[in-house]
C-alpha cells in the first residue's frame, strides 16, 4: 500500500456534528477497503480562492492513509456521491528517497578566470 493524501472541502452551511459525521464516514470507507487512516487534521472554515457552487467559504480537511486501488476508487466514489463535500483531491505522497532523488544534482561550478 501507499500513503496518500486527501483534502476536502464540506460546505459551510452544515454544523460541525454533521462535519465530524462527514469526516468519520471518509474515514470508515478507508478502513472497511483494507485502508489505514495515519492522521486527520480539521483546518475548520476557510475562504475559498473562488466560489464552488455557490459557496464562497468551506470547512477544509487534510487526512493522510495508507490505501490500495480499491480503496480510493471507494473513497473517490463516496465523496463525488457525497452532497455534503464540494471538493477533494488525492495525491500521492513521494517517498523521502525518490523525492530527493528527483532533483538534479547541481552542476559543478566553473573555475574563475584569474584577473588581470
């Protein structure tokens, strides 16, 4: 399995019950597809960039796991379902040696002429 990272965005019109409710159902779909949740973060209410259906501010959550295919096929599928998320996106995150091993060494640097 690999670690990923997830961000949502749920509307800001809901109480926060029905976000923790929100966040615990994206949290037991990843369990209950052989996922594992490392850590949840509530970033709470924020201004958006730009308005989301209509929305012009969203309560942001960051949660980080461990999932295989079929568990973010599953996650992806419930949140686009979901009338209560306005946005989410999933990235994976690099391993710590592959992400420095992605930037080039710097060039050597070219001796100074000696002045005149």
């Amino acid at each position: 399995m690999r670690e990923y990272e997830l961000t949502y965005i749920v509307r800001p019109d809901i109480d926060d019950e029905a976000v923790a409710t929100v966040a615990s159902r994206v949290e037991q779909t990843i369990t209950a597809n052989g996922g594992r949740v490392l850590k949840s973060t509530s970033w709470g209410k924020r201004r958006l960039a730009y308005p989301i259906r209509r929305y012009n501010e969203g309560t942001y959550i960051l949660l980080r796991a461990e999932m295989a295919d079929r568990a973010i096929r599953e996650v992806e599928r419930q949140l686009k379902l979901s009338e209560d998320v306005i946005r989410h996106l999933l990235v994976r995150v690099e391993e710590p040696e592959a992400a420095e091993a992605a930037v080039p060494p710097e060039p050597p640097a070219q001796p100074e002429a000696p002045a005149e």
